[in-house]
C-alpha cells in the first residue's frame, strides 16, 4: 500500500504539472481580444518570471517525492510525507490559479473589461518606464480587476498574499522561502474603472509604491523627509512617507490630474479633512494630502489651483486647528520630494499644456492617431480625467452627460490601446525623442531578471519537523 500511496502523490504532482505546462505554451502565442499582435508578448518577462517560480516549486516536489522510499520507508512513515507532498501540489495549484487569473483576465470574460485591463496595462508601462533609465532593468506590475474600492499595490517584497500563504502541513517542506519575494508584482483595480477609464490615473500612485520598492528608496526617502525637523514633525511625517512619496510620483507622473483624482476620494466635511485618520495611519490627514500634492504640482511648474477650488483650507484650519502645523510644512516637504523624484523620473515630468491638448482632443470629434510610444497612455488618461471635468462643469442635463461621458469612456481606452508601443514590457526601450503631444484629430527591460529560488532540504529532511510549525505571513 506504500508504493500506491506513493504513486497517487506522484500522479497529482504530474497531473498539475501538465496543466500549467499546457497553459504557458498556449499564453506563449495567443492574441487577447481579438488583436493580431499577441498580447503575451507584452507580458513575456512576467510569464517567465511565474513560470520560473512555478517550475521551482514543482523541483522541490519532486525532489521530496525522491526522497521517499515506500520499499524501504515504513507505510506510516510514507502516508506522512506523501500526505505533506499532497498539501504542497494543492498550493502549487492555488499559486498558479491566483497568478493566472489575474493574467487571464485578458483574455477570458467581459469584453470591456478585457479592454480596460489592455488599457490599464499600457498606463502603467507608461509610469514604469521612466524608471528603466536609473534601474536598467525590471518587469511591470500586473493590474488585475478585483472586488476592491480603491486600487492596491502588492509589492514583489511584500511576501505573499493571504491567499498564498503555505498550509500548515506542507510547510514542513522547504516551500515558504519560494514566495518571499512575488514573482510578478500586482495592482489591483476596483470594478468602477471599467466604466471610468479616466480613473486609471490612480495607477501612477500605485507604480510610485513599486518604484519605491524596486529602486530601495524607502530608507532615503524617510531620511530626507526627516531633516530638519523636530523629533516629534519626524515621529509624525516618517509613517506618511511611502504614501507621500507614491503621491508625489503620481504628481510627477500626471499633473494636476492625480490631484483632481485625489480630490474626488478624499473631498469631505471640514471637521472630517483635517482630522487624523487614526493609530497607525499611513496617510496624512485629507487636507493635509491634497495640500501636498498641489504643491508638488506647483514645485514641479505646473498649476493645480483650479483643482484645489473644492478645498477649502481656512476652513480646515478653523475647524481643526492642530492641522495647522502639519500645513505649515507641507512647502518643505514637497521640495524633499520633488528632489528625491528627479534622478527617477529624469525628463519624464508631465506638463500642463500637454494635458490640455490630450482633454481637447478627446473631446474633439474625428478620427486620434496617437504616438505609439510609451509616454502616450499617461498623457490621454491625464487628459481623460481633465476631460471628464469640463463634460460634468459644462454639462448640467443628465442624460447628454452621459453621453458625452461614454463617448469619453470608449474614446480614452481606444487611444491608449491605440498608442501602446509594440514589443516586450520589462526590456529597455530604444532611446526616444521628446515626450509626446496630443496629435490633432482628424476626422474621427532588459529581460526581468528571474531569481532562481534556492532549495536547501528534501522533504526527508524536513519531515521530522514540528508539526505546529506557524504559517508563513506576509512579509515573510
């Protein structure tokens, strides 16, 4: 019965890795929604990055599958570790399931949501690109539409999501090191995009925490946000600064535009923008926020005034006066931060005219042609949500609203997936000229590097392990 028991393990273990292998060759040729260009080829650097990982853990199952010997191995013994092999070929399968979805969302399902994500895709090589010239390589993070409010960045770093932590029982295999660092970073997006495609703006902020991360900022930026100020402004501002900074880059990345966006979902009663947003808060109070990112904006020559006219900051100031304190530095913090920005996004600064001319033209009629370059699909959603404002102040009648606003809906995710520059995501791009402009209507990385894991023990080895060994967590 030891050798059947075996055998079964070893059936499952090749049954899902047949699975996996049959969908990595079928994602290696084949087009998404109907385009003529496969749209793998975009992802290549991310399905080899997960196919590496993939390929990883199904060498340490098989390698502890190896290690069991049914003719040799008392039948108690083997139940044992074929049981902790079992608990692994299930995760392996979770882990494939969880990345595969998030890529398949391309492909499979709702044809606008489909082209929201091809869009979604292209915003964030436009905000991750820049970055390429002072890393000199990297891979994008992969959007996925989830069940969420507001957009999330999953870090590769971060250690795996809940979904993916190790079971209990096949932790005993030299498993958990494999996910502690992702092998595609993620983004998720909530479902109010796919009728919103201007919202997409909210993308760069959340490129601007995988930047962070990916470049090692995050102990620089927490030094210079410290300087000069007292223990008790540092003590307060260090636990904001990888949100700031993320809201900074987003600044850098659209304009005035990510500071409209943040106007939308921060906007609220005086009393409540300029509270604390409680212990271990992450984010500066509302008023605080949005103060700072139109001074970023203007720091970075460009004006958010008009955004910022929902804002009233007296009013803030009356009705919480501790705030004042924290209003009062936001001048220095953002010259910190737009200093911190200019190695990593180099010549990549949005400006104002260029969002203009993108808003005119979307809501010209006729025919866009846009430059298929990577900076293209930043400009038309910076001019996508400057567009959506003047439709909603010009525009009082609902149901002309609303058609207006879906003509800006469908025109946004075509020019983006229209000006999406052909090759590989996550490859150096050849140098280019200076940044796009709106064209006039007309009518109508080097290769993601792919870490090999290290294995260090079979499942021989690790079987005597104590069995209430803790799960692993986020973070490793």
């Amino acid at each position: 019965m030891a050798l059947v028991r075996h055998e079964q393990s070893s059936r499952e273990l090749q049954r899902v890795q047949d699975a996996i292998a049959r969908w990595l060759a079928a994602r290696d040729d084949q087009p998404a929604n109907g385009d003529t260009t496969p749209r793998t080829a975009y992802h290549a650097s991310q399905i080899a990055a997960l196919g590496a990982t993939l390929t990883s853990i199904v060498g340490v199952l098989q390698r502890g599958l190896q290690a069991i010997h049914p003719d040799t191995t008392a039948a108690d013994s083997v139940y044992e570790q074929c049981r902790a092999v079992d608990q692994a070929v299930v995760w392996l399968d979770a882990v494939w399931a969880y990345f595969r979805a998030r890529l398949d969302q391309r492909y499979e399902g709702d044809a606008a949501a489909r082209s929201l994500l091809e869009a979604a895709d292209e915003v964030v090589w436009s905000c991750y690109q820049p970055v390429l010239a002072a890393r000199g390589s990297g891979s994008p993070p992969l959007p996925s539409i989830e069940p969420r409010f507001s957009p999330l960045a999953w870090e590769r770093d971060r250690g795996a999501p809940p979904p993916l932590l190790v079971p209990q029982e096949a932790a005993r295999l030299p498993l958990v090191r494999i996910l502690e660092r992702l092998p595609v970073a993620l983004v998720e997006l909530p479902g109010w995009c796919i009728d919103a495609p201007w919202w997409l703006v909210h993308l760069a902020h959340e490129v601007g925490h995988h930047v962070l991360f990916e470049l090692r900022l995050a102990p620089t930026v927490r030094q210079e946000l410290q300087g000069g100020l007292s223990a008790e402004q540092a003590a307060r501002w260090t636990p904001w600064a990888d949100e700031i900074f993320a809201d900074a880059f987003a600044v850098a990345m659209m304009g005035p535009s990510a500071v409209l966006a943040l106007v939308e979902v921060e906007l609220a009663s005086s009393q409540l923008m300029g509270r604390d947003r409680g212990s271990g808060a992450t984010y500066p109070p509302r008023a605080v926020r949005l103060a700072l990112a139109a001074r970023v904006a203007c720091t970075l020559g460009m004006n958010a005034d008009e955004v910022m006219r929902r804002v009233d900051l007296a009013a803030v100031r009356q009705a919480v006066p501790s705030v004042g304190d924290d209003l009062d530095l936001v001048e220095v913090i953002a010259g910190r931060l737009t200093a911190l920005l200019a190695p990593v996004c180099r010549t990549a600064t949005i400006t104002d005219q260029a969002i203009q001319e993108w808003a005119t033209t979307l809501l010209e009629p006729g025919v866009i042609r846009p430059p298929q370059r990577p900076e293209t699909a930043r400009y038309v959603v910076a001019g996508a949500v400057r567009a959506w404002a003047e439709i909603v102040a010009a525009t009082p009648e609902a149901s002309t609203r609303a058609e207006q606003l879906r003509r800006l809906r469908e025109r946004t995710v075509q020019v983006v997936r229209a000006g999406a520059p052909p090759g590989r995501r996550g490859k150096r791009p050849q140098a280019q000229p200076a940044a796009p402009q709106a064209p006039a209507a007309e009518g109508l990385a080097a290769t993601e590097e792919t870490e090999e894991t290290e294995v260090a023990r079979l499942l021989l080895e690790a079987a005597g392990a104590e069995a209430d060994r803790p799960l692993a967590g986020p973070g490793g």
